[in-house]
C-alpha cells in the first residue's frame, strides 16, 4: 500500500544529490557574446517555422549561436523541445549546419530507436560533434540556485548516450575527441552537463557483479 510513496521518496532523494553533483562537478552556464546572440536570433526566426525532423541551414552557425537561439526559442515554450545540432569541429570551436527538432509534451520527450541511430551516426566522423539541447519549465529551486538543473532521467540519458554507446566509445579511443555534447537550458541560462547519472552506474556495477 505504501510502496508508490517509496517510490516516489527514494525519487526525490535521488534528484536531490544528483543536483548537488551537479553543482559541483558540472561547468557553469554559458555566457553569450554579442556574436552569439546575434546570430541566435537569425536562427531563433528559423526556429519559429515549427520545421521538424532533419533541416539543413543556409548558412553555418557557431555552436554557441545556436544553444542561444534554443534558448530563446523553448522560453516561450509550454512543452519540450530536443533540439539536435549538427557540427563541424574546427580548433576549439564548432559550426553547426543541420539540425533535427522534435517536440515533446510538458515534461517529457519521446524518441524512438531510429532517431538515436541516426543521432549516433551523424557523430561517427572524427571532425564531427552533435550538439543536444533541451529544456525544462521555469524551476523556482533551480532559478533560486541560479543555474539549470539536469534530472535524474537526463543524465541517465547522458550515461547511456555519451558514455556507454559504442559509436562514442569508439570515438573517445580512435581520436580521443567528444562526439557528443548535452546541454539543457532553463530559467534563462543554458548549462553543459557532463556528469552522469551515478545512481545509474552503481546499478550498473550492480547488475554486472550479479553476473559473476
């Protein structure tokens, strides 16, 4: 009778320390220059056609521009949007010239198994990087902690997508490059998070020592 209240404690305590972890291990939010913001707002108006699945743009686009014209584009937003760009990596930047749009609902997005493959693929070549955004509602705890807040369902995707897929694997040991970058915006501010969900890497250690 009281497991769902469990279920729901045990929840909330995960959230709780991942968003510490958060704090302490992630970077801070990114900061816009006068580039990236005017950029953005050339891809925001592009944004606002509503076009979805894979749009090529006429012209590349810093990555930077592109997560501020994210940013701006889902503020407006009721539901959740993914939002993936496709880059070309020079020196220490990247140059996004295609990207795949899905709209969620209020608090969630569905992606079906050939939308990851081909998410996977476009990261495969050395020189390229996939850059995923997607946001959240305004969080009053986040907005007070001053910075967005991943969940604990984010960076379980992170775990899986980033860290435990073999493309990016391969990626990581062929030119020790990432393929493959998150970042959530909300409450005005857009975070990159790379740590990833350790509740789901302890059951994965778990299940594993179960096998022996």
């Amino acid at each position: 009778m009281y497991e769902p209240r469990r279920n729901i404690d045990s929840y909330l305590m995960r959230e709780v320390i991942e968003s510490g972890l958060s704090l302490k291990l992630d970077p801070n939010p990114i900061l816009f220059r006068p580039i990236h913001r005017k950029e953005g707002h050339s891809f925001l108006q592009e944004l606002k056609k509503r076009k979805y699945g894979l749009i090529d743009l006429n012209k590349t686009i810093l990555r930077n521009s592109f997560l501020y014209g994210c940013l701006k584009f889902s503020e407006a937003e009721s539901n959740e949007h993914l939002i993936v760009g496709y880059g070309d990596r020079y020196g220490g930047g990247v140059d996004i010239e295609s990207y795949y749009h899905i709209e969620g609902d209020i608090d969630s997005i569905s992606i079906s198994a050939e939308e990851v493959i081909l998410g996977q693929i476009g990261s495969i070549l050395p020189n390229k990087q996939l850059v995923v955004f997607h946001n959240h509602p305004k969080n009053d705890y986040s907005d007070y902690l001053g910075r967005p807040l991943p969940s604990v369902a984010d960076r379980d995707t992170l775990l899986f997508q980033k860290y435990l897929f073999p493309i990016q694997i391969m990626r990581r040991f062929t030119d020790g490059k990432e393929g493959l970058k998150f970042f959530l915006g909300e409450n005005g501010k857009v975070l990159e998070y790379r740590t990833p969900s350790i509740s789901g890497v302890l059951k994965l250690l778990a299940t594993n020592n179960r096998r022996y």
